[in-house]
C-alpha cells in the first residue's frame, strides 16, 4: 500500500484536514482526486470502518500510480466523472445523506500544468487542448476558432477581467486557427500593450479559456448545490478556490444557505428562511511556511461550512 507521505503534498494539507474534522468511521469524499494526495492522508485518519469516495474528470488521474496503489485499499472507491454528479454516485452507493464531509480542491492539479500535451500552461508549448477530461468535449484550440469575437471578449473580460479583451479577441480571430500554447501565448503578448509586474500578459487570457473550455464555474455552482443532498447532518464542506470567481460562487453559497437570499427592503418578509449550512470560520489563506516551499499555493483560500439541517 501506498505511504500517504511520498505522495506529492496538495495545497494546505493541514487546514483541510482540520476543517473535515475526521472521524474514524466517517464517510468523506474528495471531489478533486489529483494524484491522490487529500485522499491518502484522509484515508491514513479514517479507521477500519471508515469509507472515501473520490472522483476526478480527468482520466489521467483515475490511472495514476497513486491511483493504482490506493485502490488496494477496501475503503476506497474512485470513479470517473464530475462533482456535478456527487448526489448520483452517492445515491448508488448507498451513502447520500450520510457522508460526513466533502472536499472540492478547484483548478488545475500540478501534473495537467507540468505537462505540456494538455496544454494548460503558457510555460511549455504543447497543443492547445486544455480539457480537464481530455475524452471528450472541444479543445481549446477547437473553441478559439469555433467561438464568434462578441463572445470571445465576453469571456475574456468576465472569466479573465482582462483589460485588453477587445485586442486579444481581435487578434485571435484575425490569426486562427491557432494550434499550440505558444502560438496563443505569443499572439497574446504581442496584442497586450502594457505589462503586469510579475505577470505573464497570457496568465488571464489562459484562465479565462480554460473556464469557458471546461464550463468550470457552471459546475462549480451545480455541485455545491448537489452537497447539500449528501452532506449527514454536521457534515462539512470545504473548498479550496484559487481566483476571485471561484471564491466569490463558494463565498455567496454558504451565505445564502445559511442566511437565505437578500429580500428587497419594502416587499414583506413572507417566510423565515431555514438555514442549511453555516459558515465555519473565516476565509483561511495560506501559511508563510506552505508558500515558502510551493508558489502555486499563493493565491489558495480555503472555506469551510457545516450542514445544519439532517
């Protein structure tokens, strides 16, 4: 079996750990699996009765060595798909309505960055796919050159907040079909006119494409929704965001369970809402320490809620 300390360490360890609140017979499922590095350490704080579903869109994962060895391990289900999908898979396996905690860890795993075929980072030049599950759906590359320019500066400026969306859009469709990371990164470079200190002029236009290639916030929206269908009764959520859209969708849940939507002043307040999470704590960051030993950590925040409704 695989030791849970030789897997590559995910972004704030510790805090997950401490926001799930692990029992040892609890059910914990782990949205995001990666290569697997929340799911072993929960896995080394469950006891003998306790189970972990996980779930990854990218097939990449399910196959991972760090896959293969924690599937050795009889309390451990793994399964292709997306958190969209969490009350279903909870549903067939019996479970929904009783798992003690959820963990979502956003955005792209370290391994879909470091290599260079899916296409996800300006820093390798690769083809541009950038598909978290690369068996299906339209690449990057395939939406730049499908995508009208209206709709492209929408999702620059909303997806990206970038500044320059209008002659980043231009410039695309006036050159497509663009086929590589370094192709867009370049056309982009040349289409910015200023420069962000310590900021690639690609980074938003990068995030902004991956977003609408993946319909990652759409997602986002629908399996936090999908939690409170499987979360027992003192359960928790916890979500580690790594942009303001995300954390602004998870931010504006959790209030919104827990203190319902905001009513305009001069209608009546016909009903009084019922809470189904409460916030735990405030937003966490990072430590000093963590973003010492990984940059990538920098822009994490971390929120927690607990379910208070059985």
């Amino acid at each position: 079996m695989l030791n849970f300390n030789e897997l590559h360490t995910p972004v704030m360890m510790t805090e997950v750990l401490d926001a799930l609140s692990i029992r040892h017979d609890g059910i914990y499922v782990d949205c995001t699996f990666g290569r697997g590095g929340h799911s072993a350490s929960i896995l080394h704080h469950l006891g003998a009765t306790g189970r972990l579903l996980a779930m990854d869109k990218d097939p990449a994962a399910l196959h991972s060595v760090e896959a293969n060895a924690l599937l050795q391990d009889p309390r451990f289900n793994l399964i292709h798909g997306s958190f969209v999908e969490l009350q279903q898979y909870a549903e067939q396996l019996g479970v929904a309505g009783k798992i003690d905690g959820v963990l979502m860890d956003l955005g792209v795993s370290s391994p879909q960055l470091d290599e260079a075929e899916r296409g996800f980072s300006f820093l390798r030049d690769g083809p541009l796919d950038m598909r978290m599950d690369n068996s299906k759906g339209k690449t990057a590359s395939e939406w730049l050159t499908l995508t009208d320019e209206n709709e492209m500066i929408r999702v620059l400026k909303t997806y990206g907040e970038e500044r320059f969306a209008k002659r980043i859009a231009k410039a695309i469709v006036e050159a497509r079909p663009i086929e590589t990371t370094r192709q867009l990164a370049t056309l982009i470079e040349r289409a910015v006119p200023l420069r962000e200190k310590h900021k690639h002029p690609a980074t938003r236009s990068f995030q902004a494409i991956r977003i609408a290639v993946n319909s990652e916030l759409d997602e986002l929206e629908a399996g936090l929704k999908k939690t409170l269908n499987v979360l027992a009764f003192g359960g928790r959520l916890v979500v580690i965001s790594f942009h303001s859209l995300e954390d602004r969708i998870v931010k504006h849940f959790i209030r919104e369970q827990e203190r319902g939507k905001p009513t305009p002043k001069r209608l009546p307040l016909l009903q009084t809402h019922q809470p189904t999470l409460k916030a735990v704590g405030k937003a966490i960051m990072p430590s000093e320490e963590e973003l010492s030993m990984n940059i990538r950590a920098r822009s994490a925040v971390l929120r927690v809620a607990e379910r208070v409704v059985a």
